[in-house]
C-alpha cells in the first residue's frame, strides 16, 4: 500500500533481495524481502525503499507518516524564511518633462524605501528607435536623484523597444 506515488512500501516492493537498514542507523545487511518485512512489522513501522537502482536494491525501516510530516514541515519553513522580491514599474517617455521626472522619482524612493526593486523603463516610438541614446540619456539624468538611497543593479540597456534600468535599494 504506497502513500505516495513516487515511494515504494512495504508490499510493493518487488526485489527478492533487499540491503535493509534500521530507523536508528542499525544494519541489518543483505536479507529477503520476506525478512525485512517480518522484521519492520515486528518493530510496527514501515519498510520504504530508498535506493530502487541499487544493486541489491537499500529499503529502510522507519515510521513513514512520521518522516513524511516532517518533510512537509521542513517544506513550510522554507517557504516562510523565503523573501520575495518585489519588482515596481515606472516608464517614462524620451519627451518627458523635468517635472514630471521628479514626480516620478518620488514614488520610486517611496518604493525604494520599503525595500522593493524599482526597475525604469523608457519605451522608444517610432523614429525614436533611430536614437536610442536619447533614452539613456533619461535615464543617466534620472540616476544622480535616486544614488543617495540606491544601487544601480543593471545600467540602461535596450531591450526591444524599450531601454531598462534596475535599481535596488541599499543595503
């Protein structure tokens, strides 16, 4: 009766031989499976087969609900030591306005400031694409407002129509 579709117990086992292994670390050595299954019901606890490519193939007694939860929750505690980051948008134009620019910087501190990435994308229209130097030039003038709270994790580049800056807040 398997619990899990990838792990094999007990009487699903099909290798005539098996390497069998304690749950306390005891080894039992190379026994039939007829043995390792007497052996793991007498100690009330699972066979679980471990090692299926081995030649003969490991099986471990231990209590298999057990070691499952305890996967389960050493998976719930890595989700929750895990820090997601989270990536704002602020897109700009090659004609925006000086401003308009610090209107923009503002909400990229507020955002810097709670700690989320900032990435700044200016799109290039039309013939706008001729000069794309005129893009970074936005972005070059946008930078020196953010340095005092910010990294420059990727510098301007042009990616399709459009030219991307990351900025991250420091550390």
């Amino acid at each position: 009766m398997s619990k899990d579709k990838d792990v094999m117990l007990n009487e699903d086992i099909r290798a005539n031989e098996v390497r069998c292994l304690g749950d306390d670390g005891t080894q039992y050595g190379i026994i039939s499976r007829k043995e390792a299954l007497a052996k793991a019901d007498e100690l009330g606890l699972d066979l679980v087969l471990i090692a299926p490519d081995a030649n003969p193939p490991v099986c471990k007694i231990m209590n298999y609900g057990k070691f499952k939860y305890q996967q389960e929750k050493k998976i719930k505690e890595a989700k929750k030591n895990q820090k997601i980051i989270e990536i704002k948008e602020i897109k700009l134009s090659v004609k925006i306005a000086q401003n308009d620019i610090s209107y923009k910087v503002k909400h990229a501190r507020e955002f810097l400031e709670e700690g989320k990435h900032v990435r700044f994308r200016v799109f290039l229209r039309g013939r706008e694409m001729s000069t794309p130097e005129a893009g970074e030039q936005v972005l070059e003038n946008l930078w020196p407002l953010l340095e005092d709270i910010a990294e420059r994790e990727k510098t301007p580049k042009l990616e399709g129509r459009y030219i991307n800056m990351l900025v991250t807040p420091k550390k």
